[in-house]
C-alpha cells in the first residue's frame, strides 16, 4: 500500500474527514502524539488498526471525541467525570468508564469501560468536526516501539501500512495522555501519567487519586486485564537502554542522552533533551532522541535520570523512561 502525507490545508482536511467516514485508516497528529485513527463505531475499521500496529486486540484504544456532549454518547458519565472533562478539556487526559452499548467490543477489548479523550490540537479537532464522528486512535507507531511525534515517525514505522498520514508538524506535549479510571469515583485511579498532573487531579477532585503500581509484581501480573499501557516493557528503542545517574566517560560505542546540553565541545555519540532542562521541553524532544539515537546502531544508549521529586512532567517521562528501559 502506497502511504500518501497530506499537508494540512482545508481541501486535504476534507479529503481525509471523507476517507475516515469511508473506514480507512488516517494518522492524525494530537497534542500529546500522532494516533492512528478510525471511526471509532465502525468495528471493521477498528480491527485494521490493530492490524496496522501489530498490537493485540486485547488492549483497548482511546476514543477521541470533540467534546463532553459527544463523550456522554459513548460512556457513562458520572459527576467527578463531568467535572474534570469542563476543566481539562479540550486536552491530554482520558477518562475510563463505564461503556455505552453502541461502542463495540473491538475498541474495548470486551471490557465494559471505554477509555475517551478531547484532543486539544487544532488539526485533530478540525478532523473531528468535518468526520463528524467519534474517532478510535492509538499512537502511530508499531506495537511496543517508541511513539510518534512526527509524521516521518509515523512514517518510519506504519509507512506502507496505512493510506493516509496528516502532517501537522512536531507534537507539543511530546508523552501520551493521563489516563484516569473514574469508573468508580470515589476511587480515582491513574492507569498513566501524563502532562495532567496527579495533583491538578486531585486539586480538582478533592480526593487522594490511587497510583496503580506499574512494571514489577502485581502490576505485571495484571497488565493483561487493567491496561496494557501498563505493561513494563512498551515504548522500547530496539538498542539496550540503560538510565544512569551520570557518567564521566562516553565509550564511543554507546550513545548517550544528557537531560541537558553538556557544555563545551560534545561527541558524535552524545545527544540531550534540552537546552536547560526545563521539564516540558524534555517532554517534547524525548521520542525524536530516542529514535535518533536507536538509528546509530550504537551498542547500548545511556539515558540520564530524572529525579522524581521535580513535581509537574517528571512522572511521565520517568514513566516512559522506565518503561523504554525495561528488559525484553
Ligand atoms: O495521548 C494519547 O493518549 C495518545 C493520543 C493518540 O491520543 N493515544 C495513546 O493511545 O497513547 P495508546 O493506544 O498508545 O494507549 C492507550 C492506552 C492503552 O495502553 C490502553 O491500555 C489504555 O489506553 N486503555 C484503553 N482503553 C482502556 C480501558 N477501557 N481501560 C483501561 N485502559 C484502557
Ligand atoms: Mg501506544
């Protein structure tokens, strides 16, 4: 299959609103990374997502939706949903719920709870509002791979896979959505953290939010039915990952990732994620560096640790991190 990139203007939009109503699969680019979407109703369309990444059909996708009146079509609201959905929406946080009947089992992976979200990226709700329906997107990526954040990321992995890919240039946020379980709330429960932090959450709720353990024991155990975004070992560059307080040395086989630009003159095998550590610029260039880096066939890639007490986007990215570095 030929993979066509559109260039965001008004015709192309509507060329690729008119492809979504017909069933065929287009990438689309969000706040947090490109998705893979498809009408999220359309139960044939849904499974050649799953397909086209590789993924299993036993982890669920995000349904995307323009706003709370469309979410509460799709899912059970409750009040503690209803509010957190008027106050961070349009943006990176998906809500699970109880399901309605009309969503099909092939975007829940047969569970009764939907996980739903209203991007905030301008082009993804252009795309939503010419479609004119819900839309079912997982990141673009190859099941287990580093996510997104560009079209020639979307490319590098599903080009080939898939007919269409809008261009919508660098990602913003840079990591995938908070996803909150608020299927009971009086016990709210993060399932991912995202660039909506946990105590914004909590702020907003008045309630302590539960921190599902992740990547060891119990969680492990439960990946399959809780979420497989939990799953330890996701989001993976192919070469070895090490996280590394520091080091003093770069052996010339390993690549290394700084948090911020070393000073001075820098190797070939170095790369950083910022140019002063500030925690959303991190954020954004993470997967471009994972991916830059895992092209150089280095022998192993060293990544620099962020501590966790630095409050705001640091537990998503160490999050990720840990995630990107677990063993196969
Ligand atoms: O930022 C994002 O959330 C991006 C953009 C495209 O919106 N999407 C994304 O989708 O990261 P994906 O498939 O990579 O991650 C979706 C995660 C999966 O790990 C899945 O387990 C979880 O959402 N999920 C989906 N439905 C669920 C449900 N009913 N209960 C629990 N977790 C669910
Ligand atoms: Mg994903």
């Amino acid at each position: 299959m030929k993979t066509r990139v559109y260039s965001p203007t008004p015709t192309n939009l509507r060329r690729l609103a008119a492809a979504l109503q017909r069933g065929e699969l287009v990438a689309i680019p969000t706040e947090t990374v490109y998705g893979l979407a498809a009408p999220a109703l359309d139960a044939k369309a849904c499974q050649a997502i799953f397909k086209a990444k590789g993924r299993p059909t036993r982890d669920p996708l995000i349904v995307h939706v323009l706003d709370l009146a469309h979410a509460e079509q799709l899912a059970e609201f409750n009040e503690a949903a209803r509010k957190l959905a008027r106050q961070f929406w349009p943006g990176p946080l998906t809500l699970v719920l109880p399901k309605k009947p009309c969503v099909p089992g092939i975007v829940t992976a047969d569970r009764a709870t939907v996980a739903i979200r209203a991007p905030a990226h301008p082009l993804a709700r252009q795309i939503l509002r010419l479609a004119g329906v819900p839309l079912a997107a997982p990141s673009a990526n190859l099941f287990g791979y580093v996510s997104p954040t560009s079209a020639a990321h979307v490319l590098d992995g599903l080009g080939g896979e898939i007919p269409h890919v809008l261009d919508g240039g660098p990602c913003d946020v840079g990591v995938e959505s908070t996803i909150l379980d608020l299927t009971n709330p009086s016990r709210p429960k993060i399932l991912r953290p995202g660039a909506i932090t946990v105590g914004s959450l909590e702020n907003a709720m008045g309630r302590k939010v539960v921190q599902v353990a992740r990547g060891k024991g119990r969680a492990k155990k439960s990946a399959g039915l809780l979420a497989p975004g939990m799953l330890p070992q996701h989001y993976s560059p192919r070469t070895t990952l090490l996280i590394k307080r520091s080091w003093t040395t770069l052996p010339k086989d390993i690549g290394g990732i700084f948090l911020r630009k070393p000073p001075g003159r820098v190797t070939g095998n170095s790369y950083w994620l910022s140019e002063r550590s500030a925690l959303a610029e991190i954020a954004r260039n993470l997967y471009q560096v994972l991916r830059q880096a895992d092209q150089k066939k280095h022998r192993q890639i060293w990544i620099e640790a962020l501590p966790d007490d630095v409050g705001g986007l640091a537990a998503a990215i160490n999050d990720r991190l840990r995630r990107a570095a677990a063993k196969r």
